[in-house]
C-alpha cells in the first residue's frame, strides 16, 4: 500500500449506496474507512471498517484519526449516511425530529468538520453529501418537511463550504436524490415510486455511484448540486 493512495471516508457504508461505494472506490484504487451502525469487520487490508452511531462525535472522531493512523490521508468524504421518515408534518413526533436532526444535520457536521481539518492541511480534498430532489421540488404524495429541512440545510452547506475551501483545493459538492432502488424501499412499491419521476421509473444505485465517481474526478466542480432524480426537480 502506497502512502500516496488516495482515501476515502464513507458514512453509511454496511448497506444499499453506502456499500456500493466502498466497493467502487476500491475498484479505483482507493483505500477506504467505512463506518456505519452495523458495519462488519472485514479482512481486506484496504479497508478499516468503524462501527459506530455517526450522530455520535466519538464516532466520527474514530473514523477520521484510525483512518490516518492506518492509512495516512483522508482524501475525500461521502456524507451517504441519513434518515428518511415520510409523516404528515403534525404527525412528527420529538423522537423523529431528534432522529432526523442527529444522523443528518449533527452527523455531517462533526465528521465533516474533522475530515476538513485533515484536507487543509493536506491543500487538498473532496467532501459529497447525498440529499435529496424534495428540497427542490416537494411532491403531495410524500410527506417530507423533516427531510428538506435538514437535506435542505446540507445543500446551502455544501455552497457554502465550497467557497469557504476553495481557495485551499477542497471542492464541496452535494448528489440530490429522487427515489433509489434500495433495500429500504419493497419490490412491491416500485411501480408506484416509479411513477413520481418524469422518466417513469425509480433510479438505481449504479446512478448515485456514477455521479459521485463523476464528481471525484471533475476538478473544476466545486458548490455543484447535481440532481440523480429522473428529471424530477425539473418539473412535471
């Protein structure tokens, strides 16, 4: 393992996109901590998995300082972990929005925060975050006022630090979701979810992959909110 192979942090990573990331970013020579709930311990020497609760600092605290101690470098940041609950707004209860404000909104922060600081002093470095089309185009059918909320904020971050950092080679980008075929969402609903996009089906996790490898490797990108949503944040 060369000391000048690049890492990668991924949050969110046992399952669904998160898994699949680990995946294509080793198949692109990356070495890469994973940290998740659930996430297992793996044999592969270039990967160091971090089970823990992101909203927990101690968590993102883990995964940025054992990811240097082992590899040397944190070269990019996916922020994939996050909590999706579809309620009517009055239905929400406190424990959602203590949920939904942990994972999304404190999880981002602090491992982002941390993985920052180790970018700057590299002067390089790419942070992502995954959010969602519902920010931008709100759809009757699904109840989501806590998912642009805290999605919402994650997007005005992402143009924010974009311009804070650019002038240190860390470029900040953001992936804004329509529905993806993921373990969370039953083969029997995808007709239904299909539908709620222009294009006229749901997405697949190769699109979100895709578009972040893009993003990987497009230098001048920086501040960008690309929408991989079947046409969905454009309209009906």
């Amino acid at each position: 393992m060369g000391a000048d192979q690049k890492v990668a942090v991924i949050t969110g990573a046992s399952r669904g996109i998160g898994a699949a990331l680990v995946k294509a970013y080793l198949d692109r020579n990356y070495r890469v901590v994973a940290t998740a709930r659930s996430v297992k311990p793996t044999s592969n020497a270039d990967i160091l998995a971090v089970p823990g609760d992101i909203a927990d600092r101690k968590t993102a605290q883990r995964a940025i300082s054992e990811g240097l101690g082992r590899f040397g470098r944190i070269d990019t940041l996916v922020n994939n972990a996050g909590i999706f609950i579809a309620k009517p707004f009055t239905q929400y209860t406190e424990a959602d929005f203590a949920s939904i404000l942990n994972v999304n909104i404190a999880g981002f922060f602090h491992i982002t925060q941390l993985a920052v600081a180790e970018m700057e002093k590299q002067g390089s470095g790419h942070v992502v975050q995954i959010t969602t089309s519902l920010v931008d185009h709100a759809i009757a059918g699904v109840p989501s006022v806590l998912a642009s909320l805290t999605k919402g904020s994650l997007n005005a971050a992402t143009k924010s630090l974009a311009i804070e950092y650019a002038k240190h080679s860390i470029r900040v980008n953001a992936v804004a979701l329509g529905i993806i075929k993921t373990p969370m969402h039953p083969v029997e609903t995808h007709a239904q979810l299909g539908v709620l996009h222009p294009v006229g089906h749901m997405g697949e996790i190769s699109d979100v992959v895709d578009a972040i490898l893009y993003l990987e490797t497009a230098g001048f990108v920086t501040g960008e909110i690309l929408h991989v949503d079947g046409g969905q944040s454009a309209g009906h």
